[in-house]
C-alpha cells in the first residue's frame, strides 16, 4: 500500500513539475512577444522623429542666406559672387554691363531661372552659347562663354587695324569688340566691298581659297587683297600671287602651285614681282620691270 502511494505521488510530482516548465515557457514568450512589440513601435517612433528631424533641416538649410546671391552681383566684376570664364573676345566690362539692368527675383539659388541672363549674354555678336553654374555658401555663380571662331578680319589697307571680322557662322564683329582679344588664326582680307551683304557662302569660298593658298604655296599667308575684285592679290610670306577676280574656280588655278613652281619663284624671289594664276590651264612668273626703278631714282 505503501508503495503504490510512493509511486501516485511520484506520477504528481513529475505533472507538477512538467505544468511549471510549461507556465514558465508561457511567460517567457509573452515577455518576449511584450518586448518585441515594444520595440516595433519604438523604431516607428523614431522613424517619425527622424523624418521630423529631417524636414526641419531641410526647412532651416533651405532658408539660410547663403542660398541668396547678391544683390549687387552684376554691378561691378571682380566680385565674390560671380566668376566669368572661357570669354576671350568679349570682356568681363561688356558682359557685366551687359547684365546690369537684369532684376533677380528674390529666391533661393536652386529656384532661380537663369534664362534670362543666357539670352542676354547670346545677343552679344560673338558669343556661341552659354552656360550657368550654381554654387552654394556662398551663394554664387559661374558664367561659362563660348565663342563662335573668327575666321576673316577685314582691312582697308595692310597696316590698319581691323575694321569687323567674320565668325565661323558668318556672322559679324564689329568695332565694339575690337582689337581682338584672340590668339587663333585670321586671315586677313583687304576690302572697300560693304561687307556686311556678303553671304555665308561668299565668306566660306574666301576661307577656302584662303587655306588652298597656304596649302599648295606652303607658305602663311599675309593678306589677301580683293579691293579690285577683278583683279586680286595674295600676299604669302615670300611672294606675291595674282589671282584674278575671285570665283568658284581660283581653288582650281591655285592647284597650279606645284613644288617645282614654288621652288623656282624661290630661287630668284628678290626678282620676281608676282606669279600670274589668272588664267586656268597655265602660270606665269612675273619679273620686276627694272627700269621701273632706275625712272624713279
């Protein structure tokens, strides 16, 4: 009897035991579970409080005075806050003025519409395109120019100054940005013409013509002198040609500029007054009249 009541209180005391591992278990994962939710909702909470951080600082930086460019910014150059580059024609004095009559809202850097100082800049005859750069603290801007290439100045005479030059576009700069401001190549023309009739076309067959002397003479050209249009000269560094009036076909009586041509005008270059291209299938080597000179002394 003794032992059969040993052994129920055993049983008893393993399901007690069992019950309270269980009772515990439960606890516990309800701690957890407690816990976990408590930490959900506190990363919630920091997410709100982060982006309420966050839309502050960006409300406060995008209202500090460092966003706002100055209002005297285009009144004098050199200043803080604008830096003018790739212009070698057009002076940072023309651009500037060029600017001052232009109203700046009063906005922030990023919302400003920069439009109206490009197309400003780009009424100016020599300037290609433009560009706008924003920096921030402190608020400033980069204007960046691009110029159209001279390519022809116009002289009446050898020794004077240019009176306009031709850009790669045909258009046309005048004396208001004269003497030029550029280390590139112009070839000079000498002209009495109204040169502001002239085409694109007319200006593209003169350039070339140009070139092809350079090319087949290899020698730089110092003018060329189309004051009589029916009769115009080139000047080369050693020697002079005669063209002829100028057409679609001088490039072809230019070819006739051969090595051997140009070595022999060589040889007796202090003899010679011009190579004659005016005609198509032939040259000739024009010698100075010498008597010319002995009626002058």
């Amino acid at each position: 009897m003794k032992k059969r009541n040993t052994k129920h209180s055993n049983n008893i005391s393993i399901n007690l035991s069992g019950h309270q591992r269980k009772l515990r278990y439960l606890r516990l994962k309800r701690r957890l579970r407690k816990w976990q939710i408590a930490l959900a909702r506190s990363r919630v909470l920091v997410r709100i409080l982060g982006v309420l951080l966050l839309a502050w600082a960006i409300m406060k930086l995008s209202t500090l005075q460092a966003w706002y460019l100055s209002e005297n910014i285009f009144k004098a150059y050199p200043n803080s806050s604008l830096q003018i580059e790739g212009n070698q024609i057009v002076s940072e004095q023309q651009i500037v003025k060029e600017l001052q009559d232009i109203n700046l809202p009063d906005k922030p850097l990023y919302l400003l519409d920069t439009k109206p100082i490009k197309e400003r800049l780009k009424s100016l005859a020599p300037v290609k395109k433009v560009f706008i750069r924003r920096y921030w603290a402190p608020a400033r801007l980069k204007i960046v120019i691009d110029e159209k290439i001279p390519l022809i100045g116009i002289k009446p005479k050898p020794k004077a100054n240019y009176i306009a030059v031709f850009t790669n576009d045909a258009s046309i700069i005048d004396k208001k940005y004269l003497p030029l401001n550029y280390k590139g190549r112009i070839i000079t023309l000498l002209t009495y013409a109204d040169y502001k009739k002239w085409t694109s076309k007319h200006i593209r067959l003169i350039y070339i013509i140009a070139r092809s002397l350079e090319l087949y003479s290899s020698q730089r050209l110092l003018y060329l002198d189309t004051r009589d249009y029916d009769d115009c000269y080139a000047q080369l560094k050693h020697i002079k040609l005669r063209l002829g009036p100028i057409d679609s076909k001088t490039t072809k009586k230019i070819e006739q500029l051969t090595p051997e041509v140009i070595e022999q005008a060589m040889e007796i270059k202090n003899e010679v007054e011009y190579v004659d291209l005016r005609w198509d299938d032939s040259l000739a080597i024009k010698i100075k009249d010498k008597n010319k000179k002995k009626k002058k002394k």
